[in-house]
C-alpha cells in the first residue's frame, strides 16, 4: 500500500527527499537477470507514493533537474566520465516527454539525443553496432538513445524476417544468434564501461490498456494526431511477443556495470521522477568534481591576475 511521502503542508523533509530517492533507484533496478521476471513489476505502481503525492513528486523532481545541472556541469569540467543513457519502450510509453522533462535542466551543451529508427539501406551493410559508435558520448558528455541497439534483440526477435534485409551470410542465421546477441551486447557494455562510459537502460514499462488509452488521445486530440501511426496498431497486436522478447532481453543482458530499470510508465508524473533519481544518484556515485589547480597552474592565475589589473590602470588612464 503506499503511504503519503509529503508532509501536511505537501512538503518534504531533505531527508525523507535523500531516503525516497536512494530507494526509488534500488526499487526497479535490475542488476543481475538471472532470476528476472517482468511480472514482477507492475506498470501502474506508484512505489511509496499515493494518489495524493503527484504535486510532491512534481517538486522533487524539480530538485532532481537542480541537482543533475550541478552534477552535469562537474562531469563536463572534469572531463573523464561520460553518462550512457538507453531509453527502451513501446509506442507511447513515454519516451519522448520523459527525456524532455528529466533534461530539462541540462546545459545542451553537454548533452546529445539520438534516436534510432529502422536501420536504412547504408546502415544495413554493416555490422548493427556500427551506426551506433559514432554517436557515443564524448568524455564529459551525457548521451541519450531513444532507442538503441536493443532494437536487434526486441523488434528484430519478434519479426525474424527482418534479418533477411541484414545480408548476413546464411550460415550465421542459427537458432543461437538471439544468444550470440545477448552475449556480444554484453562483451560490448563491458568494454565501453572500461572505457569511462557509465550505463543506464531504462525499460519504460506501460501496461497494454495505459497505451491504448495514449492512442486514443493522439487520434482524438488534434495536437496529438501527427503522433498517430497505423504502424503502431500493428506492432500492438504482437503485445505478448514484445513482452516476452523483453524479459529475455532484460534477463541476458543486465550487469551491475550495465543495469536495467524497469520503470513504471502508466503514470507519468511517476516515470519522470523514478529516471531523474537515478540519473542523480548515479552521477553522485561518480565522485564528479572540478579539477584541481596544480601548483603552476595556480601561480598562472596569479600572473594573469596581475596583468589584467595593470591593464586595468593603463585603461584608465587613457581614458582621462
Ligand atoms: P515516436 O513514435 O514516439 O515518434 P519512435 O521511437 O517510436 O518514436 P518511430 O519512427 O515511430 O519512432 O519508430 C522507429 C521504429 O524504428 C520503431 O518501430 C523501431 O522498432 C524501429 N527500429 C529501430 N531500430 C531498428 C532496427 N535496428 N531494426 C529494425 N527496426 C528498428
Ligand atoms: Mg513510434
């Protein structure tokens, strides 16, 4: 049952908001697949929140962006890490406003958002982690895919005849190659996580009924049409494949340099403060802070220091 997070006055206490948040991200992280089940997580929960608490979330969150500004600023001054972060979902599961609102803080300077859609003809004449390379976070950088490679073990499973346009040679299309999928995905994750590139994926989980009632409002609300694709009814009819596709995807390939979460996405209010905490609380584990001055660096700014105050006086002289 959940219980009222705010206090009467609909605040929050600094260390209720600490404890709230460290649990949200233990809550739904998934670190280790092997016992993994997705009905073990229910789209529509609310974790410790009841109905009543949608405005205190709103307010957490919104110190949740605050903090992430601050951290994004010391991970791009120090310039070492880069943040990873893998949106997965069905169609109107949230993606979309979820990045817009969790990054809304974010200098966009430091940040860049790809999204992958079906592979095109080039794309397909190489490897499926190739159009992906290019488009890593630099050092410093926080990176989004909307989508991901994670596409080759979802939309991919469910329709096989997909592969037929991948020209891979024939005697590699085995009934292994989900598995070889799942432990290339793997042996990749681990590799860029030695590289400095910290991983995030967050499975956006929407229940069946939550996303028909999001396509009957993009067909009924005139501002949401252009979202509508007759494409989408269809992948729809396939709920329980991309489910179970899903579940094996998230089992083989969940590590604790890599984690999953299984957010809850049928209210979104809840999805939004759920990946900006553990956005947070994984840039807090990362020790980010400003580089620290060397000695001749130090004495560098002194001189300039001085040479801009003697500028200073000489510039006001010829102005008199
Ligand atoms: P939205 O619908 O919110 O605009 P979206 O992410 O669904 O966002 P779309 O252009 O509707 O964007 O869909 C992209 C499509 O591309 C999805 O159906 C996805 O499954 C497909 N796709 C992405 N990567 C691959 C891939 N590697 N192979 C095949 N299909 C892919
Ligand atoms: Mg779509």
């Amino acid at each position: 049952m959940a219980v009222c997070v705010a206090g009467q006055d609909g605040q929050f206490s600094g260390g209720k908001l600490k404890g709230i948040l460290e649990d949200l991200g233990k809550r739904y992280r998934v670190s280790d697949g092997r016992r993994f089940r997705l009905n073990q997580f229910a789209p529509d929960d609310t974790g410790p929140f009841g109905r009543d608490d949608e405005e205190a979330a709103g307010s957490m969150l919104g110190a949740c962006v605050e903090q992430m500004a601050e951290l994004q600023d010391k991970l791009y001054a120090q310039d070492r890490w880069a943040l990873l972060l893998i949106f997965q979902a069905m169609d109107a599961a949230g993606k979309d406003s979820t990045i817009k609102q969790v990054m809304s803080g974010i200098n966009p300077q430091g940040c860049q958002v790809f999204s992958f859609k079906a592979p095109s003809e080039g794309e397909l004449d190489h490897d499926y982690l190739w159009r992906v390379m290019c488009c890593l976070p630099e050092r410093g950088r926080i990176g989004i895919f909307n989508r991901s490679y994670y596409e080759e073990t979802l939309v991919v499973q469910v329709h096989p005849e997909i592969l037929e346009r991948q020209h891979l040679p024939p005697e590699l299309v085995t009934r292994n190659i989900w598995k070889e999928r799942y432990e290339d995905i793997g042996a990749y994750e681990r590799y860029l996580s030695r590289n400095g590139i910290r991983i995030l994926k967050f499975f956006l989980n929407v229940s069946k009924g939550e996303q028909k009632r999001r396509f009957s409002q993009r067909l009924d609300q005139p501002s949401k049409n252009w979202k509508f694709s007759a494409a989408d009814l269809r992948e729809r009819e396939r709920w329980e494949e991309y489910m179970a596709a899903y579940e094996s995807t998230i089992r083989h390939t969940a590590s604790p340099h890599a984690p999953w979460f299984v957010v809850p996405a049928d209210n979104k209010w809840f999805t939004r403060l759920v990946v900006a905490s553990v956005v947070v609380e994984t840039m807090k584990s990362m020790d980010l802070r400003y580089p620290r001055l060397t000695p001749a660096q130090r004495d560098e700014l002194e001189r300039a220091r001085g040479e801009l105050a003697r500028a200073g006086k000489s510039g006001a002289k010829r102005k008199r």
